[in-house]
C-alpha cells in the first residue's frame, strides 16, 4: 500500500509508468507522465483504473489497486515483447567511465530523444565515449530504475533505458511514423 510519506519517489514513478503503459491499451485510462509525484492527476487515473477493473474507487493504490496494475503490466509487457536492438553479444560487455564503445552512439541518441520528452535527463554529446556528461545521464538512468548507479554502461542500463525508450517514444504519438 502506498502511503503518505511514500507519495514521492520510486513506487509512485513505478505505479506511473505501469499505468502509463496500460493507457495504451484502454483509453479509459489517463495518460500519465511519471514524475514520481503522486498528485490529483495520479489520482485521477488511478480511480479511472479501479472504476474500470471493478476495484473500490479510492483513488488510493493499495494493496489490491497496485497488484491488479501490476499484473497486468506484466502480461501486456510479456504479450508486446519488448526486444532490444542486438547490441549486447556479450552480457559481460561493461563499459566504465572514460572509455570508447560505438554501442554508445546509439545509447547517447536514444538518452538525447529522452531529453525531448522528459526534462530532467541530463544533455549528452554524440562522442562514442563514456564521458562526463554520458556517465551523468547514464546515472540518471540507473537512478530513476533503482539500479546500481555506477554510470557503467552494461547490460541492465541498456535494458532499462530501452524500456524509457519504448515507453516515452515509440508509444508516443509525436514520434510514430504519420501515414
């Protein structure tokens, strides 16, 4: 159950972005943007969510609320199948601050599009290199998915920022091809 003094950080982001995906899927749901502030808006879609799944219309993610939203984040993530580009051959692969990785072209466009939608994520230069400003945004990654934040790119940083990806761009409307 999430409660007052839980009202900003991870679980309520966490809650955000699982109802945000759910959205897509039932446009009775809101369409939130995960600030981590579990405000009127948050709480507008969470009593949209209990409404339509015949839960008790609190407004409140309790313990009920928050596992039916859970788990059905679970089955419409496992049904879309997120995949990731094949860039990690070697699950080991981790590359430290300061060094050189042509994966990390890609994975700079991918945090500078993020930047487009989300405010916070720190500015990168395309460079190839771990550098200050990358190992910065890739910090914020590991921060906002409660990761080690190492500002190591390996595996688990690219997983959750192509999660970020798919959910903030290629659900979004703005970056879909138009016909």
């Amino acid at each position: 159950m999430i409660d007052e003094t839980e009202f900003i950080g991870q679980p309520v982001k966490s809650l955000q972005q699982m109802l945000r995906m759910i959205s897509f899927h039932d446009s009775g749901i809101g369409r939130l943007a995960a600030d981590g502030v579990f405000g009127p808006e948050t709480e507008a879609v969470v009593r949209d969510y209990q409404g339509s799944r015949g839960l008790p219309v609190s407004g409140v993610a309790d313990e009920e609320t928050w596992n039916r939203i859970r788990e059905e984040y679970l089955e419409l993530a496992a049904i879309e199948n997120i995949n990731e580009p094949p860039i990690f051959g070697d699950w080991r692969l981790a590359v430290e601050p300061g060094l050189f990785h042509p994966h990390l072209y890609l994975t700079q466009s991918i945090l500078a599009a993020l930047k487009n939608e989300l405010e916070d994520v720190p500015e990168v230069d395309y460079t190839g290199i771990n550098d200050e400003k990358t190992t910065r945004a890739l910090r914020w990654v590991q921060n906002r998915t409660g990761i080690n934040e190492d500002g190591v790119f390996d595996k688990f940083t690219w997983e959750m920022l192509n999660g970020l990806y798919y959910m903030y761009l290629t659900r979004n409307p703005d970056y879909l091809p138009r016909p």
